[in-house]
C-alpha cells in the first residue's frame, strides 16, 4: 500500500500575459514625456493611491495610471487623464480592462470614441 503524503501546495497565482502585447518600450512609456508626465501626476496626488488611499512607499509600487485608456482614446500626457494607484489597484484596474476590451494592446486599431 502506497504510502501518502498529505501535502498541498497552493499553486501560484499568476498573471496571465497577453499574447502579441508589444512591450514598453513600444507602448511608449519609456520616453522622457511619459517620465516628465508620470511624475507630474504622482507628485500631484502627493504619491496617494486615488482607489484605496494608500500612501505609496515606493518607485515600485506608485504607478501614474491612464484613467481612460489610451488604447480607447485616453490623452497620453494630460494630466486629468492620470492618476496615482498603488501597485496592487493598478493591477485589478489592468486586469479588469483587459476583460472588458481583450483586444486592447495589439496595436491593430484604436477605438476612439465619436
Ligand atoms: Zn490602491
């Protein structure tokens, strides 16, 4: 009789990446406009997350959030169009997009609203 074990492990969560997504760089969130316009609006909402209210800690965990995306017409550099989310709202926001529009990110077409 086979000896058991009993062990579980809870398998790890992970963030499924969409395939065909170009990169950063190539999203344009690596020139000195969106770094000049990233920390305009973090500085602005004082590194404060505007969904949970944390007060971000870090480089890492302050991310400068397009509010309407630009994939559906959001301004890239407007400053209204920004707001400061913590790591973790920045991802539940992310996710949440991507369900609602799973053809975001491919760059094929910009849906702008009329
Ligand atoms: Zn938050």
């Amino acid at each position: 009789m086979p000896l058991r074990i009993p062990s579980f492990r809870a398998p790890r969560l992970r963030v499924k990446r969409q395939e065909n997504r170009p990169n950063a760089a190539q999203r344009g969130y690596c020139d000195n406009a969106h770094k000049q316009w990233r920390m305009a609006v973090l500085v602005r909402d004082a590194y404060q997350c505007q969904s949970c209210g944390k007060i971000c800690g870090g480089k890492r965990d302050a991310h400068a959030d397009h509010i309407l995306p630009i994939s559906e017409g959001g301004a890239r550099y407007d400053l209204e169009n920004g707001q400061c989310l913590c790591a973790a709202c920045h991802g539940r926001k992310t996710l949440r997009e991507n369900r609602e529009h799973p053809q975001q990110g491919q760059g094929t077409s910009t849906r702008s609203g009329q």
